[in-house]
C-alpha cells in the first residue's frame, strides 16, 4: 500500500512541473513581444458647400411689451419669408426661429434703478447650401428689418466620408513606415498591438459679422433689382486625420 502512495506522489510531482514549464512558454510568448508605434496624418481642402447665418431682430417700445412683442414678430415673418423665397428646401435648406426674449430693461444710476424700456429680441437661422445666394440673403433680411447679422459659418455636407477616406489613407502610410521599420531593424510585422484614429477640421476663424441697417453700402444695396449682394468669400475647409498605431514585430 505504501509503493502505491508513493507512485502516486512521484507522478502528481512530474505532472506540476509539466503544468508549470508550459505556463512559463505561453507567458514568454506574449508578455515579452516587442513592438513598433507610428504616427501619421493626412489632410485635404474641402471648399464648403453649406452655410448657416444667424439674424437678430430687436424690437423695443418705452410703453408697452405688447407693442414691442407684436412689431418684433412683424419684422420676424417678413425676414423668415424673405429668407423663406430664397432657399431649397430639396437640398436640405431651412428656417428656423430661436432665443426669444422679452424683458424690460433697466439702467443704474446713484443705485437706484430706472426702467428705460421693453426690449424684444428674436433669432432667424437660415441653413442652406446655396452658397452664391449668401449676400444677397444678407442683404435681403437687412431691408426686412434684421437690426444684427451674428454670425455666418461654413461647413461640408459630406464631413464623415471626407474623414472616412483620410483615416484609411493615414491607416495604410501607418502600416508601411511599422514595415520599413521592422524591416530595418531586422525583424517582421506580426500584428496590431493598439490603434486610436482621430478627424478633425481647421477653417480658421469663421467670419463674424456684426451689421446694422446703416452700414450696408450704397453698392451692395438691396433695393436695386440688379444688385447680387455683398460678396462673400467662404474659403476652403482643411480636414486633418491622425492615426497612432503600434505593431507587434517578430
């Protein structure tokens, strides 16, 4: 009975070590692999094919919030029409309306507080795609009683498949400088290790612009029937794909 106990001690040992050589070789195989990181990138220009201005309107009256609610949506439908004519709504193009505001307005002085005013502001929002018509758009909402131009941004319709096309291209110059490298130091790709892609766009400062009725130019006056608008230059789009990736080598 003891030379059986004891066969079985000696073979439950060799079994152990069998386990623990095999653990050793699958652990040197993974953990202790080398690999390669790259950075790359690529870009392009993009000319914008959308544009979306934003037009205040402000309306007041010292007597009544009734008056001066009821002249800012005058203005308001005559601008939103205006706009409204001028748009294709099969191209994605719209109107919109925001950041509606009532308020009596105050002044200080010797800390007391003096009513001045009511004061009634509304947005209009126009998206549209039809970039040559963006001056006269302007134009157009001023002599319809716009008081603000607040902003005008471009942008591009087809943003993700522009990044998506950027990203394979700086995936692939990614994946050929890890081959050279490898190639160099004597040794072979053997798979990814880590890959993070980011897309990006950089136009610049977008245009800002702040108008008044007053300050449109007698050349780019909207009463005239021949006149094409205030020339508006949208420039290009630049979009940026990076691409961090590591490679095991072999």
């Amino acid at each position: 009975m003891k030379k059986v106990l004891i066969l079985v001690t000696i073979l439950s040992l060799f079994t152990g070590c069998a386990n623990l050589s095999t653990q050793a070789v699958t652990n040197d195989g993974t953990k202790d692999k080398g690999y390669i990181s790259v950075n790359t990138s690529a870009d392009t220009e993009v000319s914008p094919d959308v544009a979306e201005i934003s037009f205040a309107i402000k309306t007041s009256d010292i007597k009544s919030m009734q008056k001066a609610t009821a002249q800012n949506k005058e203005i308001s439908d005559k601008v939103y029409a205006e706009l409204k004519s001028m748009i294709n709504p099969a191209t994605g193009d719209y109107i919109k309306t925001s950041d509606f505001n009532a308020a009596p307005v105050y002044s200080y002085s010797n800390s007391k507080r003096n009513f001045e005013k009511y004061e009634v502001s509304n947005r209009v929002i126009v998206h549209t795609k039809s970039i040559d018509k963006i001056g006269k758009m302007i134009d157009n909402a001023i002599t319809a009683g716009a008081t603000n131009v607040d902003s005008l941004s471009f942008s591009i319709s087809n943003y993700d498949s522009q990044c998506n096309e950027l990203i394979t291209k700086a995936a692939k110059k990614a994946y050929n400088r890890a081959n050279i490298l490898a190639k160099a130091m004597n040794t072979s790709i053997a798979g990814i290790s880590n890959l993070n892609t980011s897309c990006n766009t950089n136009n610049g400062s977008q245009p800002r612009l702040y108008m008044a009725k007053n300050m449109l130019s007698a050349a780019a006056d909207s009463n005239s029937e021949t006149a094409s608008g205030m020339s508006i230059s949208n420039g290009v789009i630049k979009i940026n794909a990076n691409v961090n990736a590591s490679f095991f080598v072999k």
